[in-house]
C-alpha cells in the first residue's frame, strides 16, 4: 500500500511536533514519557525558586517543579506545584524545603522524607520550608552591625564638628602638658629610685618582723582578747552607777555640811564649841597645878582615921 504524499506530509508534521514538544518539555525539566506524581507545597517566600528547578532527595534528583502560582485564598502566600517519580512515596510530614542548590544554579527543592508510616496521596500538600541562604544570613547579621557603624560615624562626625582650630590647639596643648607632666615624672622616679628601694627594703624587713614574730603578736592578741572578755563579763555599768550614787550622796552631805546642819556642821561654822573646849582645857591646866601644889587640899590621909581640920 502506497501512501499519499499529503498523508507523509501530515505524519512527518506530527512526528516534529511531538519531538518539539517534548524537547520543550525536557528542557524544563519534565519527561513526558514517564509517569508522576504530583504534590503541592505552600510557601510564604519562594526565595527566587523557579519552574523546571529540580527536586532531590538526599542529593538525588527525583522530580522538578511544574508551576507555581499565588495561593487563591491567601494573596500572601505562594502555592508550588512539584512532581516526583511515580515509584517514590512520600510519609506524612515530609518537608519540602527550598534551598540554594548551588550559587550559579538557584534555588532547587529538597524533600526531607519522615518516619512516618502513613504515606501522602498523589496531589496532597506537604510541608513547606524556606532555607535561607548564606548570602541572605549574612545580611541578617550584618545589618545591625551596618546600624551601629553609620550610628557611630554620625556620632563622630557630631563630636569632630565641635573642635574648631582653636579646640584642637587647646587639645595639643593639654596632649603636650600631659607629656611633660609624664616626663617630669618620670625622672623624679629616676632621681629617687634608691630612696624607693631603700623604702621598699624596709617595708620588706617589717614584712619579715611580723612574720618572725607571728606567734608573739598572736599570745598578745590572745592576751587582748582574754582581757576584752573579762571586762566583758564585769558588771561595769553596775559599778559605775552606785559610784554615781554614792558620790550623789557625799556631794549631798557635803552641801549640809556647808550649810551648817548637822553636829559636823555645827563643828565646822560654829566656833563657841572651840571656845569652850579651850576654856575647859584652860581650867583643868589650871586645876591640875594647883592639886600638884596644894594636894592636901584634894587628897587627905588619916593614918588614925580623923580628918584634919582646915
């Protein structure tokens, strides 16, 4: 049987468009010669992740990423739609993470299957994970630092603003005095270095006389202490108040006694008794010479018991 010439051109012209589209199709990735199955993943950034970017798992390529479109529901979120060989199942919990596969070829899609033993169906939402980027890492960090750096240039240039000509001669001034100040001192510590040794050396020899005499200077602590506890225990304030008292009460006797109360009172003001203790003193000198000199008129002896007469 003889084709028509318009039937070969009819088959040629769909053998072309098959190859073309599935040329196309390879070049994006996707084999339409082998069976898939598709899983969706919902994502709040997308990090540069394209269609046609593959997906791994554990460093194997198993599917790539058909499309990706803005959730219907959510604005702020993004839906991508991945597909992996028909044979590989994916547990419950798998995550699917976006994650630079390398610098020149993007971002890439890795699964990170679970332990779980209940498995995904065909066309079920996984997990979605962005893994940020060393370079966007970087920046997270280092932007504070940026802050601080421009907060602290504008803090110097604030500071540098005050110094006029005249701030920063008056500057070099203080910086020079400060210098000779240094220099001054500097040779003072020269010129005296052997008095600072010689004070040194004492303070070393005195250092070695406590040491020495450690054990003395404890019996004589121990001796303070035994002393601070007996007057310690001493009823001090017991001893000084009948002190007061009875000073208090001397203090009132002798107000009496100056005042004349009292026989002693009396002794000290009053002089009569004086006189009459002379006056008596007086008679009895005066008795005692006359009965030296007349005893026969005080004392008379009767050998015959008569009395004499006067």
């Amino acid at each position: 049987m003889k084709l028509k010439k318009e039937t070969k051109i009819g088959l040629t012209a769909v053998i072309i468009i098959t190859f073309f589209i599935w040329g196309y199709n390879f070049l994006k990735g996707k084999n339409i010669l082998s069976t898939n199955d598709s899983y969706f993943a919902v994502y709040e950034n997308i990090d540069g992740l394209e269609e046609a970017s593959p997906v791994y798992i554990s460093g194997y390529k198993v599917g790539v990423v058909e499309t990706i479109k803005l959730h219907k529901a959510k604005k702020d979120k993004i839906v991508v739609k991945f597909s992996v060989e028909e044979d590989i199942k994916l547990p419950r919990n798998t995550q699917a993470i976006i994650y630079p596969a390398t610098l020149i070829a993007g971002k890439a899609i890795k699964l990170n299957l679970s332990d779980n033993t209940d498995f995904y169906a065909k066309g079920d939402t996984v997990v979605g994970i962005l893994e940020q980027d060393l370079v966007s890492s970087l920046s997270d960090e280092l932007l504070p630092v940026k802050n601080k750096i421009e907060n602290l240039v504008v803090s110097i240039d604030s500071v540098l603003a005050i110094f006029d000509h005249k701030r920063r001669e008056d500057l070099k001034s203080s910086l020079d005095n400060l210098n000779k100040i240094t220099t001054d001192v500097s040779t003072l510590v020269d010129s005296d270095n052997s008095k600072l040794a010689d004070i040194l050396n004492n303070v070393e020899s005195i250092t070695n006389n406590l040491k020495n005499n450690n054990e003395q200077l404890t019996n004589i602590l121990g001796n303070f202490s035994e002393i601070s506890d007996s007057v310690n225990k001493a009823d001090i304030k017991t001893t000084i108040t009948n002190a007061n008292k009875t000073l208090a009460e001397f203090s009132e006797i002798s107000q009496k006694i100056n005042s004349g109360e009292g026989t002693v009172g009396m002794l000290i003001h009053n002089d009569s008794l004086y006189m009459n203790l002379n006056k008596l003193a007086a008679d009895l000198d005066s008795l005692v010479i006359d009965l030296n000199e007349n005893p026969k008129r005080y004392v008379h002896f009767s050998l015959f018991g008569k009395k004499d007469k006067k």
